[in-house]
C-alpha cells in the first residue's frame, strides 16, 4: 500500500520520472510479494496449486491489472492470482463451487465403486442361487421316484402279501 500511496503523490505532481520510478516500485513490491505468497501457501498436494492475492483497493488493483505483463507474469512464475474488493467475492464463490463439484466429483466415484462391488457380488450370488436351485430341482426328481416308482414297487409287494392271506383266510372259512 505504501508503494501505492507513493504512486498516487506522483501522479498528483504530475512528474513523469518520479511516476515512473514509483510505478516500477510498486510492481517490484507486488511481484515480490507474489513469491513471498508462492512460497508460503502453494504446497501441492497439501494445498490447491495457485493462491490468491487480495489488493485492498479498487485502484492498487487496476494499476496491476491494467499492466497486462505484470499480471500475466503473477500468474504464470508465482501461480498467484489477484483480486481486488469487487472481485475477492466472485473469486471465493467460483472456488467454492468448484470445490463442491469436485467433492461430488469424488463421491460419485466411491457410488460408482461400490456399485460396481455389489454388481459383482450379486453375480456371484447369481452363481450361487442358480446351483442351489439345480440341487433343488434334483431332490425333487430323487422326490418323485421315491415317491412314485418306489411307492408303486412297494405297493405291489405288498399286493403279493395280502392276496395269499386272503386266500387262506378263504379256504379255512370254506372248509
């Protein structure tokens, strides 16, 4: 700010070496101030891998912004972007948009995974389910010839065993 206000006495002189030389000042300041940002706070992964530089006024912000080459050179060495009082707010609230995108971004994928885990299981359950109903369908037949082949011998058997009793019981009587 000092470098600012600097700046601002000089252009109320209106002496153009003096604005030159506190111009330059102030961009030596700000860019300095940039690294000093860079290398504090921009730690990937710990960190997102830009930082955000809020310039307190209306006007410090656009004597860097309407200096193309200053503001490009922030953002492409140190990864700093800048903001001033109007912007800080957009900036934050476009950053908190992306961050909740990417958080839905991420449980998407977990959703997606487990997905893919229970598709797998149920195959598997699948596998499961359909041979324990072949055993099924096989008791079952093993069921019906017991029951009715087996019966039916069974049943015939004994045919042969009360036939004679009644034939006996026949001929005592008779006699």
């Amino acid at each position: 700010m000092e470098d600012y206000q600097r700046l601002q006495m000089a252009l109320e002189s209106n002496d153009s070496l003096e604005i030159d030389k506190t111009r330059k000042a102030l961009f030596n300041a700000v860019k300095a101030q940039a690294k000093s940002i860079s290398e504090k706070y921009i730690v990937p992964p710990k960190t997102t891998d830009f930082a955000i530089m809020f310039l307190p006024t209306e006007g410090l912000f656009m004597e860097v912004v309407n200096n193309p080459e200053l503001y490009e050179q922030i953002s492409r060495d140190y990864k700093v972007n800048v903001t001033g009082p109007t912007t800080m707010t957009a900036v934050l609230n476009s950053l908190q948009m992306g961050f909740k995108t990417l958080a839905v971004q991420k449980r998407s994928a977990e959703v997606w995974e487990i997905l893919g885990a229970v598709k797998q299981e149920f195959d598997k359950f699948g596998d499961v389910l359909e041979a324990t109903q072949q055993r099924l369908d096989q008791a079952n037949k093993e069921l019906d010839k017991l029951v009715g082949v087996r019966t039916r011998q069974i049943q015939r058997k004994l045919k042969d065993v009360q036939t004679p009793a009644k034939e006996l019981s026949e001929k005592i009587f008779d006699a």
